[in-house]
C-alpha cells in the first residue's frame, strides 16, 4: 500500500469533489516501479499506443504478470463493468454496450465467463470530453464488493483524433484498467462517416465495424452486471450480423452450458 493512494482522483460517492490529476502523476501513483515489465512494448511497432501483456492479449503488462484463474478473472471483469458504468454514468458520458458484451447481455444481462474482453463505445465528442479533462486519471472504488478498494485508470490514446481505418495500430480509443489484475476493458469512437458511399448517417470504428445510426440511437437503458447501463436500438439484428442467428439461441458454446433455470452460463466439468 502506498501512503499517496489517497490522491487518486475520486471515490465512488464524491466524484464531483476531487480535481483530476496531473497526467503524470497517476502512474506514479500507482507504483509499477517494482513490478517486472510485462507489457509487451518491446514486441509492438513504435507507431502502436497500447501494449497487451506477452502473457495474454487481454491484460495490461504494466499493472500484472500473470493471468487470474477462472473465477478471479470473472469476478474482476464483473467489477470491472460495473466500475466503468457507474463512472461513465457520473461524468454524465453515453455509453452502450457492443460485440461480446453485447452479447452476453443479451443472455442473461452478465458478461460471458470464458470472454476476457469487453467491449463498449461512445460517441466522438464523448471521447474528445474524456481525452481532454479524464486522461490518465485513476478512480478509486471501495464498495461491498470491493471491500479493500481498487484503483481503476482510464488511458486515452493519444491517436484517438485519427478516426482514419488506415492507422490500424490503434484501433482501441481508450482503456478501462484494473490496476490490480492488468485486466481492462476496450473504449472504441463511433464515428460519423461524412463521405460514406451510403449517404448520410453511417457511423464507423476504426477497426472497420460499419453501422447506421438508426441502429443505435436511440440507445435503449437496461441493466448488466447490476448497474445501469445502455444497449443500441437495434440490437438485436446487429447481434445478428456480427455473430450469426445462431448465437442467439445456442446453449452449448466455448465448453459452456446456459442453464435456464438459474440463467448462468456454466462451465463444462473441464474447465474448473
Ligand atoms: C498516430 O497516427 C499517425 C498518423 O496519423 C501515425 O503517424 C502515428 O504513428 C500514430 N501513432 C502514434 C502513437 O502517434
Ligand atoms: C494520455 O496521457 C498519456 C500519458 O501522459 C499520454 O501518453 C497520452 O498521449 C495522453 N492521451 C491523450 C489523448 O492526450
Ligand atoms: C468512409 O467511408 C468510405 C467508404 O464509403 C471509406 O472509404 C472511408 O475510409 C471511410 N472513412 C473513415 C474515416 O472511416
């Protein structure tokens, strides 16, 4: 434990208190001095901002060096969603859920256990608000199902003004991470596309995913993980698109079961 952890930039209940941090001061704070460096930087092209762990594309190097098992790594990304939503929702940004978490919402409102990626976006002004006043600054969440309390950061690349597909090294906005388990969760920029061949309207990522705006707006607001949270208009049919009707009714996937009577997709013997 650091003696400084008390300057991290906010708590749960007093968000709109605190003064962000200096950029520089929040990876000082969270001390990664006496850790071994395991973010991969080495191997990742200079042009690359964020640099995935060597030991698993998911985790952070700087902040771990090791994966957790199953069920810490599902507990911290349930934590993990949680944390992102309740501050996003705190500093007054839309956000919706998209891609796998989408997908796990759609099965029972939980992120899929053997998924260690999540994924969720916000529009450009939103990512040009976090860019400009949240940019490295570290949350502290102390709650019941944080009782020692945890440092979230969110990083922002510094690239995320290019929306152009062809700087393809940084397709990933801005992070969500867990400091502790190196555990993170992906923003990506939804962004409107003024010369698309498809008219007015058309909305793109960087990594290539392509939408109408009809698709989502207006955001629709339900509930995953247990806090607030938003999903687009027409889930349904972009679920359908990127994953295939199938994914929607399949009960047997990735050495899991969904078990409908306590609506939890559980592990097959195997993987404990
Ligand atoms: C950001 O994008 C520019 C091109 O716009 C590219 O030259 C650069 O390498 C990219 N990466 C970083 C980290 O700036
Ligand atoms: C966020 O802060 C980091 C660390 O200071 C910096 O490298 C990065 O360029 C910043 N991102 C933006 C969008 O300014
Ligand atoms: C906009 O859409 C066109 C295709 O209609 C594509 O060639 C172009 O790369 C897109 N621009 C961006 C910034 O994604």
């Amino acid at each position: 434990m650091l003696p400084n952890r008390l300057l991290v930039v906010a708590t749960l209940c007093s968000l709109s208190t605190s003064a962000p941090l200096e950029p520089q001061d929040a990876l000082t704070i969270l001390d990664t001095t006496d850790r071994k460096d395991m973010s991969g930087k080495a191997g990742d092209p200079p042009q690359k901002y964020f640099h995935e762990s060597t030991f698993d594309p998911h985790y952070d190097g700087r902040f771990a060096e090791k994966a957790l098992g199953y069920q810490e790594q599902k507990a911290a990304l349930k934590n993990l969603v949680r944390t992102f939503l309740e501050t996003m929702k705190d500093l007054g940004i839309e956000t919706w859920l998209m891609h796998g978490s989408l997908l796990g919402w759609w099965w029972n409102k939980q992120i899929m256990p053997w998924d260690s990626d999540v994924d969720v976006q916000v529009t450009e002004p939103s990512m040009y608000f976090l860019a400009t006043y949240y940019n490295m600054s570290v949350f502290h969440y102390k709650t019941p199902r944080l009782p020692a309390g945890r440092n979230y950061m969110l990083e922002v690349n510094p690239n995320f003004s290019n929306g152009d597909q062809s700087d393809w090294r940084n397709v990933i906005d801005a992070r969500w991470i867990d400091t502790e388990s190196g555990l993170f969760i992906d923003i990506t920029t939804a962004r409107y596309n003024l010369t698309h061949l498809s008219g007015q309207g058309m909305m793109s990522c960087k990594d290539g995913h392509e939408f109408r705006d009809t698709y989502i707006f207006p955001l629709r607001d339900t509930i995953f993980e247990g806090v607030a949270a938003k999903i687009p208009y027409r889930y349904k049919d972009l679920l359908m698109k990127e994953y295939g009707d199938w994914s929607l009714t399949l009960k047997d996937f990735a050495n899991h079961v969904f078990d409908e009577v306590t609506m939890e997709w559980a592990p097959k013997l195997s993987n404990r």
